[in-house]
C-alpha cells in the first residue's frame, strides 16, 4: 500500500530551515530506470554471484554471521530427504532459539564495550558513514529524503531517554517522514497486546547503546542488534532563520532576531527532533525498533509501502490475510467469530478508501485497537499512526453521540491524537479492504517444507505437491508462501508469482477438495508474498496439497545477473549483504541445485539436439545419394535403350544397302544382259573374257564395302553400349557376305550366261537403242541420290541428364525430414559452429528470450497437539 504523506507539523511561527549546500542525492539508478538489454537474457542467480564472490576468502564462512547461517542452512538442506529445508517444530521454538542467540550477541557487545569504555557503534548499519542504510541497492531513498539527515545518538537526543514509559501503548506511536505507515499501524496493533511488545524486544542495555530484537521472515525467527544513532530532522551545520508572514512563493518575510543556540537545542532535543517514527514522549522503543526493522530488511527504503498484515506477521509470527469487506457472507457471524476476538486470537487492521472520505486519508493503514458491543451497538476503536486527523462521521471526537455515560465505558476522551471510535457498519463501508493475522502460541506446532519449481508460461496446477500428516484431531493452518522480496528487491529478477493451493484427502486428489486457498498476506495480485486457508476440524490422516503458480515476467525489471553485473564495483558492499540475504532465502528451496540441475539437462538435451540432427542431416544425405544411383541408372536404363535403337538401326541400314547393292548388281547384268543381247552375238562373245566368279566377287565386295561405311562412324559407339542384350547384338567375326544370301544366290542366276571375253577397246560406242530409255542418266542421278542416303551415317545417340526426363517427386524433389522441414544440413552445421551445442532449436514464442521461470516456495503447516506436523515434497520428474 503506498503511503500518503505525513502532515507537516505544525509550528507557532514559519520557520525555513536553510542548510548550507551539499551535494544534490545521486539519481536512482535500479533496474526500472536501467536500459533494458535485448536478446537472450540468462535469469540464472549463481553463475554470476559464484564470479562476484570468487575472491571471498574461507574465513568468512565462519567470521560472517550472514554466510555463516548459510552453510548450516545448506546442511541442514542436505540432511532432509526433500530437495529443499524441512523443519518440524513446537511453534515457539523458533522464536526461543532465535532469543537465546540474540541475548548472547548484545551480552558479548556489552561486555566488550564496558572493558573498552566504547559506546556501541554497529559497523554493519553505521548511518554516518553508510549511505547504504538509507539507500536500497538500485540508488532509491526514502521518497522524504531531500539531502542526508542528521545523525546523533539517543542521549543526545532526549534529556532523560527511556525504553518504555508504563509499556507500549497505540498512542506512542506517531509517523514520521518516511511512508511505512503499514509497518507503525502493525505496531500499534501489537502493542495492543503488550505480550507481543515484549517478545520483540530481547535484550538491550541503554548506558552501552545497544539493543537486540526478533522479527519472524519467511518461516522463521531473525535477530537483528542495533546501536542507538537515529537520523534528525536539523543539523548542526544548519543555517536558521525565524521569519514571520513568510511568502513561500516568492520567499519574502520579516527576519526576526532570536538566539540561535536555543532554536537549535528546541529543533534537536525530544521526540519530533527525529526524522522517522517517533513517541512524543521520551521513550525510544519506537525509533529503534522501526531502525531495526529497516536494518533487518537492508535500508529505511526497503520498508517504504506495504500492508498491515504483513507487517503485523513479521512481528508476532502469526499468519496475515487481507479480506475484502464487501466479500464477507455473514457480517453477524465475522464480528462476532472475528473482529470479538482481536487482541486475543486475531489482531486486525485496515486500509483505508483510496478516496477518502469524512477524516479518513485516501490509502491509508489504520489498526484496530479494540472491539466493543453493547445490545445492537457495535463499535470499534482505531488509530491514525499520524497521531491526527481522524474519523468525522458518528461516533468520532466531538459527536453527538457520545454521552458521559458512553465516554466512562469505553475510557474515551476527545483529542486530536489520531485515537477515535466508528460503528461496524461505517467501517465496513470506509474500509474496503481488512488486515487480519491470526496468532499461535506453544500449544501449536508447525511443520514446513521448502522446494523450488520449474514454473510453465502455462497456467495450471504442477505436478510437484505437498503432503502433510497430523496426528490430532482440531483446528489447521495452512500457509504456501514464497521468500518475501523486501529485503533482496534488485535482486529477485524479472519474474514476480502469485500462488494458489487445493487441499485433498491423500488418494482423492481427483475428487472433491476439502478447501482451498482465498486470501492472500497482501492486497497484491500480481506478486502474493503468501496465500492461506484454515479449517477449524481436521481430522488425523494425510492429505495432499496441490498448487499452481502464475508467473509473470516484467519488461522493465533487470534480471539477478544484470544486478550483480551493474553493481558488483560501484556498490560492492551493499551487493554483498543484499546478495547474501538473497542466497539465504533461496537456499530454503535449493535454488542452486535446481540450476545445476536444469543446467544439466538443458546440456544433455542440446547434445540430444546436436546428435538428433547430425542424424537427420545423415539420414538426408543416405537419400541423397540414394536418389542420385537412382537418377543414374535412369539415365544408363535410357541410354541403354537408346544404343540398343541404334544398333538396330545400323543392322536395319545395313541390311538395306546390302539389298540395294544386291538390286544395284542384278540391274546392272541385266543391264549387261540386254545390251548384249540388242549388239548380238559378238558382243556377248566378246564379254566372255568376264567370269562369273569376278562378278560374284565384285557384288560381294560392293556389299562389304557398303557396311562397312554404315557403320565405321559408329564402331566406338556400338562397342559401349554395354547393356545391350548380347544376343541381339552382331557377331563381331562374321562378315556380311556370312549373314545374308544375297551374293550367293546372285552367282548360281549368273552361271548360265554366256560371258563375252572382248576386249573393252572393241566394245561399241553407238548409243543404246531406244528400249532402253529407261536407263538413261536421269534415272542414273536418282539412284546416286538414292545411293547417297544410304550411305549418310546413323547419328549416334547424345547423352541424357536429369532435365531430359520428366518430373519424378521420388527421385527429382529436394530431401527434407519428415520431423523438421526447416532444418537442412547446412543450416544444422552453421548453428553447431556459430551458437554452440543445441543452437539449432527452434526459439518458441518468446524468440531468442526464452521463459526460465524459478520460484522457491513452501508448505507450512500449523495444527494443534504436541507431535509436530510432517511435511514433504512429492517432486514431480522435470522440476515442475
């Protein structure tokens, strides 16, 4: 809740408090005003705190109480059979070990300041020399802060300082300049119980300055010891005027003359001299407890803003909802279950109208001091931690209402001290939302178990759950809650978690749940430090508890690795000590083992990635050369075929000229023959000197010579064309004479002519007679033309390629894989060079920044009977 701011305090005359000039506050310089980085970012906390802290030597482990208490933490971890901090214990014994351990840290301090003659000076949260108490680690002060306050101790402060003055009362309480409005109303509300007062306080010693308190975090009891500096509103350095009917706007106004060293003993001297929370009175048990809280928690900003009950848990232990008033089903049946018993079972707050009416601030804490009805008259008694400005309906100072009857009953007295009374009904109306914690004493134990999950972008109940055992039967509590972040805000990271649980009966987690989670400690929805539920009759047994958890992750906040990386030298003590706080609340859960482990599994899955497409790209390649044998005996088939058709071709051709040569030679005998016979008888005798084996011979001859030029271009060719079938191939040692009967015939048709042997010179030249017309040279060219066909080679068959064939998607479409057709082997090797193992995977929806949700988180569990409660984790594989 943010918290309006104080009233100034009001004075007899204008007083400007004019301080000589100093340097202006550094600008914040957190991850909200940081520069963003783009890309992927690592949400990992260890890696980059184990590098910060590579220098640290091994004598801190046991010289720092801070890493101290983690080691044994850590032990303890690894003696539990969960994968996070498991404690079951009487619900006080907490508190008891955290006493017995503060008690003897301030005895060791007095003792050694007595021996010294020292007063106590707190190195760790020195106010004069650390700006880190009032500064977080992202560079934020106190939204009051306007320049370094002053700084004294308590005995120069107060003329007669005292712890307590007759106890604490609602009425010490007044706010001073800082907005923890939230944390003074807790106080207020416990002081209404003075028991609870006294368990904050554990020991002090006033002459020495120093004091021990307990305060309850994250499930359990911390001490924190303190010296007595507290910051003041006037220094001594400062320049005072009094100036009377002062114009603020244009700074003008009566000086007046005054003695200097008596305004600045009144303006130095009691309990308004302080700067934050402050009693009136001279008791200091406020300021030093709110300083201590502020150290506890790291700096006075970390506790700017906040709600009541989470501030009234972290004093008392006890279990803080807020409940929204205009959800309550039976308004009888929570005053008289509920608001009855304040400072006895609950003690309650309120937030106050963002609006505000009547008196009322506008989101303000206010605590509920008291409850009281008489017949159908119902009233409640709060306070402003203002210490002014209170309720102006019925029942406040001044009403109509109030008889002296009335004021004797309810001890009331009007004043203007932020104490007053309202009916049920109005502050139900004025207050929508109510803060209530409910207490625990030594007659209740407490069982938890911490554990840390792999949180999914999706929404929806985990795997991982809860089981718990009790053994009596009667009232339980339960409460799932995560680290609260107070105290390590620059360093949470990007992810902020709100929770929810079911509750079942053990082997019924399917059925119906016996209750579930409906409030939060806070009224936050998008960050919920805890969500509870209680059921006021439990029977014994086990019962599981289920829960999911909603993560979202912020686009303005810097990741723990960016924090440690911004702020390891600039502020390297302020990283330490908040980094330390940091580890300690992680360690509950084993933060680091689960990054370890995740760290594993995201290398052995990236090998898995790196192998899975190596084979891929293995497998593509095996295909591809599959395909290509494939492509090449398409291309030899068809080749094959093609030479097959040219060879026949070339048989065919020669066949043809053999029969041509054949026909060619019988033409020209009976060419011969008729021409013989039209000369006569001479002539033939005359031929007789021609044999009819020179003729047989010379057809033979004409007939090789005619194959032999159809196929002497295409010997080569023939003599490669391995796949054809070798019986449809031409036997290379036969000659065409061998294969064909043509000559051989020819020379039996010619044995009966009658040869002439004249001689060539005798032959006649006359013309031929006219009935061999058909013979002339005419016919002669065509049959050259004819012959000149024949005898043109048989082009041989040109080689094929792929393109030559048509489309086959088996053997021509590109290899791709059946499970990622994005992925090729090319892309696969340039990721594995370029990004490492794994690189190749696909980015999701969040691209190169992917979702590395991890939230710590436990089960407590508060039942009645002397046997505490057993909690564990049933972790599910995965983490999640």
């Amino acid at each position: 809740m943010a918290d309006p701011e104080p009233p100034p305090d009001p004075a007899p005359f204008p007083i400007r408090i004019v301080r000589d000039p100093k340097p202006p506050l550094p600008p914040p310089d957190d991850s909200e005003a940081a520069n963003i980085p783009t890309g992927k970012r690592n949400d990992e906390f260890y890696k980059a705190w184990n590098e910060f802290l590579i220098a640290e030597p091994k004598r801190a482990k046991t010289t720092s109480r801070a890493l101290k208490s983690i080691v044994e933490e850590r032990k303890e971890v690894q003696k539990t059979t969960g994968d996070g901090l498991q404690i079951e214990e009487n619900a006080a014994k907490s508190w008891e070990q955290a006493a017995v351990e503060c008690k003897a840290k301030v005895a060791a301090i007095e003792e050694e300041c007595l021996r010294l003659n020292q007063k106590y000076t707190d190195a760790m949260f020195n106010l004069e020399e650390n700006s880190y108490c009032l500064q977080s680690l992202g560079g934020r002060f106190p939204k009051a802060i306007d320049a370094p306050p002053w700084i004294k101790r308590v005995e120069d402060i107060f003329e007669k300082p005292q712890f307590f003055i007759d106890g604490a009362s609602a009425t010490d309480v007044h706010q001073g300049a800082s907005g923890d409005c939230w944390f003074l109303a807790a106080l207020m509300a416990v002081s209404a119980k003075p028991s609870l007062i006294d368990r904050l306080c554990i020991a002090r010693n006033e002459k020495v300055g120093v004091y021990g308190f307990v305060f309850y975090r994250d499930g359990e009891w911390v001490y924190e010891v303190i010296d007595d500096k507290l910051f003041l509103r006037v220094g001594d350095d400062d320049d005072l005027e009094i100036v009377r009917g002062l114009d603020m706007a244009k700074k003008e106004g009566l000086v007046l003359k005054f003695d200097e060293e008596k305004l600045m003993k009144m303006l130095q001297k009691g309990g308004e001299a302080l700067y934050f929370g402050h009693c009136k009175s001279e008791e200091t048990w406020l300021p030093l407890i709110e300083k201590a809280y502020a150290k506890a928690h790291g700096d006075y900003f970390a506790i700017e803003g906040g709600f009541a009950s989470e501030g009234i848990e972290d004093l008392t232990g006890g279990v803080a909802v807020v409940l929204d008033s205009e959800g309550i089903l039976d308004k009888d049946r929570f005053w008289r279950e509920q608001l009855l018993q304040v400072n006895k079972k609950y003690l309650f707050g309120g937030g106050s109208s963002p609006t505000g009416a009547k008196g009322f601030v506008g989101g303000h804490a206010y605590a509920v001091l008291e409850a009281w009805e008489e017949g159908d008259l119902r009233l409640l008694k709060l306070r402003n931690p203002w210490g002014e400005v209170e309720w102006e309906g019925d029942w406040s100072d001044g009403s109509k209402l109030w008889t002296a009857d009335m004021m004797t009953k309810l001890k009331h007295t009007f004043g203007d001290d932020g104490v007053f009374w309202i009916s049920y009904l109005d502050f139900l109306k004025h207050f929508p939302s109510i803060n209530r914690v409910r207490l625990f004493d030594s007659s209740w134990s407490v069982g938890q178990q911490w554990t840390c999950c792999q949180i999914p972008w999706t929404v929806d109940y985990l795997d991982t759950q809860f089981k718990f055992t009790i053994f009596e039967r009667g009232p339980a509590v339960l409460v799932l809650a995560q680290p609260d972040d107070r105290y390590f805000y620059n360093l949470r990271g990007r992810y902020l978690y709100s929770l929810h649980f079911r509750v079942y009966r053990e082997g019924d987690e399917e059925g119906k749940y016996i209750v579930r989670s409906m409030h939060n400690s806070g009224n936050e929805k998008v960050f919920t430090r805890s969500v509870s539920a209680e059921i006021e009759d439990l029977e014994p047994g086990t019962y599981g508890v289920v829960f999911k958890v909603t993560a979202v992750r912020s686009t303005v906040l810097s990741t723990a690795e960016e924090a440690i990386v911004k702020y390891a030298v600039d502020r390297k003590e302020k990283l330490l000590q908040v980094g330390r706080r940091f580890d300690y609340a992680q360690t509950k859960g084993n933060l680091k083992a689960m990054e370890a482990e995740i760290k594993r599994k995201e290398k052995l899955e990236s090998r898995e990635e790196v192998k899975k497409e190596w084979r891929k790209v293995r497998k593509m390649n095996k295909q591809e050369r599959q395909r290509a044998r494939l492509r090449k005996q398409r291309v030899k088939e068809a080749m094959r075929e093609r030479r097959k058709e040219f060879v026949l071709k070339q048989r065919v051709r020669a066949k043809e000229k053999k029969e041509k040569a054949k026909t060619k030679a019988k033409a020209k005998a009976k060419k011969k023959e008729r021409v013989g016979s039209a000369n006569g008888q001479d002539d033939v005798q005359k031929a007789g000197h021609v044999s009819p084996a020179s003729v047989e011979q010379s057809v033979t001859d004409e007939a090789k010579v005619s194959a032999a030029d159809g196929t002497k271009d295409n010997e080569a060719e023939d003599k490669s064309a391995d796949a054809v079938d070798p019986g449809d191939e031409p036997n290379p040692t036969a000659t065409p004479t061998e294969t064909r009967k043509g000559p051989t015939d020819l020379s039996h048709g010619l044995e009966n002519l009658s040869i002439s042997t004249e001689t060539p010179s005798t032959k006649r030249s006359t013309p031929p007679c006219s009935s061999l017309a058909h013979d002339s040279p005419s016919s002669s060219s065509d049959d050259d033309e004819e012959d000149e066909a024949y005898d043109s080679p048989i082009s041989p068959p040109s080689d094929l390629e792929d393109n030559d064939f048509s489309w086959d998607s088996d053997l021509d479409a590109p290899v791709s894989s059946s499970s990622d057709t994005d992925s090729d082997r090319s892309s696969v090797g340039k990721h594995h060079r370029n990004s490492g193992m794994g690189a190749g995977k696909k980015a999701g929806i969040f691209g190169e920044d992917p979702w590395q949700a991890l939230c710590v988180l436990g089960l407590r569990v508060y039942a009645k009977g002397e046997e505490p409660v057993k909690v564990r984790v049933v972790k599910a594989e995965g983490g999640s």
